[in-house]
C-alpha cells in the first residue's frame, strides 16, 4: 500500500512539474511572455535557428539564437532578431560575420580611412545589421591605445560604402537598438510627397548620421532629414533677406549683429514650428541666430557651430 501512495503522488508530482514546465515555456521551449505571433515570425524567418534564448529590452521580444549561413566554424550565439512587442513585427537582425565578408565596397572605403592604419587595429568580426524596410548598415570596430588612453570607434558604413557615422567609445553592450527603424505611418519618401506635395526628390544619402532627401519643390532646393529610425526631424533650404519676418532685421542690428548676407539665411522646418537661421558676425566673432516666424530670437550659437549644427539642433529640438 504504501508503494503504491508513493507511485501515485511521484505521478502527481510529474504531472504538476510538466504542466509547470509548459505553462512557463510556452512554444518550443519559449518563454510565455513572448507572444506565439512573434515566436512564428521568428522561425519563419529563420526556419534552420538553433540555439535560440529570448529576452526583453525595452519595447521588444529579442531572439538570441545561431545561423548556419553567417559563422559555421563555431556553433555559438551569433545572430540577435528583435520583435515589436507592440506591433509584433520584426524590426532588426544584427548579424556576426568575419571582416572579411563584408561587401568589397564597405572594405574598400574602410581601408581609404585612417582607422586602418596604426596606431588603429581593426575587429576580425564585424557586424551586420538588417533593418526593417530601412537601409542595411555594416559595422567595423576599432580601437587604439595611446600613452594608456583607449578609444574605441565604431563605423557604421552602407553597402555601398558610404560611412553613415563614426561613434566613439559606444557602451561595452551597445545593442544598436537606436539603429531599429521605428514603425512610421508613412515612409520617408511617402512623408516628402505628403509635406511637400509635388515635389520630386533628385537625390538621396547620408549625412551626418541622417538620411537627406534632397528635392526639388515650389522652385527651391531643400533638404529633409530622418533619422535612423526613419523619424522626420526637419527640413532645411536657403531664402533671401526679404523672406524673413518684417522686424527681424532691426532686432539682430540692437544685439550688435552686423554683416549678415542674403546668401547665408535658412529655412529651418521642423516639429516645433518653421525658422529662420541667420549667419552674422559680432565682435569679430560668427554667430548663428535662430529666429522664429515672428522674428524673435529663439537660439543664439556661437562660433563653433559651422560643424552639422542643424543636426545638433535638431537633436536637441527632437
């Protein structure tokens, strides 16, 4: 008798860690707080995963799981897919890959660059990151030491290679998780046609660590700029004098503005309303000057700003 009470409660008991087991883990050993939707768009997309272990980060389901096509000398970790936990859409695949399986036109324009020669060493892997419905960045890592100071870069190149940015000393456990597109009602090209209708775009690159689209609208040239996660964050194009608000002129020469010139005014158009950025010099010094529609002055920036200052304005504006 008592055998059998032992049999029936170590029955119980396996019944009770088996449904346990299932309830926590979900589909194919996931955890049960990742959807079964994101677990399908998973291996639909990566049928030969193996390896596979979730987490989240943020706003997102992340899939760390191994590739045969990218590393197969080694069968580890290599590849990380990351889910919308909003929308349940795959939003980036970073990939591991040997420096030497980049595109031929990414190691041409890395070897034209400084950071491959001393004091400058260069990873022997190197990342890929598939965006969605976005452009894909190819990312080399270097480092230098100099008298016991270390500086990390990395280079985030097109596959055509064109460097998009240089980020210095990024976190040990950088994710790229800013470099996910974020799910947009309508895509750059879309919100171009939509804000400057019947425009057409002449071009279209990088710069800055922004996607410029440059169009040709209502007899102008401008430029507009996203983000990496193809978020608009302004436009920007040339006016004369006579195109800024009635006062502004009298404003800026009572602040001790003087030799301001027609060719260096701009048209800032951005989410908090449209400027104006004037060029001027006071005691001897350059100067831009952001008005808005009313002529008031809303930012003064010294002389350092020649270097991308619409992209520092813009960050801290967005």
């Amino acid at each position: 008798m008592k055998q059998l009470k032992f049999f029936l409660m170590a029955a119980l008991c396996s019944m009770f860690v088996l449904s346990s087991c299932s309830d926590d883990d979900g589909l194919s050993g996931t955890p049960s707080d990742v959807s079964e939707e994101i677990v399908k768009a998973f291996y639909e997309m990566y049928p030969n995963a193996t390896n596979v272990s979730w987490t989240s980060i943020d706003d997102y389901d992340v899939a760390r799981f191994y590739d045969e096509g990218t590393r197969a000398e080694m069968r580890q970790t290599n590849c990380t897919a990351w889910f919308s936990r909003i929308s349940k859409r795959w939003g980036m695949t970073d990939r591991e890959i040997p420096f030497n399986s980049l595109p031929s036109a990414v190691i041409q324009a890395f070897n034209d660059t400084i950071y491959s020669q001393a004091p400058w060493t260069v990873d022997d892997e190197a990342n890929v990151l598939e965006r969605a419905d976005s452009e894909t960045f190819y990312v080399i890592e270097v480092d230098k030491n100099e008298n016991g100071v270390e500086t990390d870069v990395d280079l985030y190149y097109t596959e055509t290679g064109r460097l998009v940015q240089a980020l210095t000393n990024a976190p040990e456990d950088d994710n790229h998780i800013d470099f996910i597109p974020e799910e947009q009602p309508m895509t750059p090209s879309e919100f171009v046609a939509d804000r400057y209708p019947g425009s057409h775009i002449t071009d279209r690159d990088w710069d800055d660590g922004f996607l410029e689209i440059e169009i040709r609208h209502e007899g102008r040239e401008k430029d507009v700029y996203f983000n990496f996660r193809n978020e608009w964050v302004g436009s920007k194009w040339e006016v004369s004098r006579r195109s800024l608000p009635e006062g502004t002129w009298s404003k800026l020469w009572s602040k001790g503005y003087h030799d301001m010139d027609d060719d260096d005014i701009d048209v800032i158009d951005s989410r908090r309303g449209m400027f104006y950025a004037i060029e001027a010099e006071r005691f001897d010094d350059d100067w831009l000057i952001i008005v808005d529609e009313d002529g008031n002055i809303e930012k003064e920036i010294p002389e350092d700003w020649e270097d991308g200052w619409w992209g520092d304005l813009w960050d801290e504006w967005t």
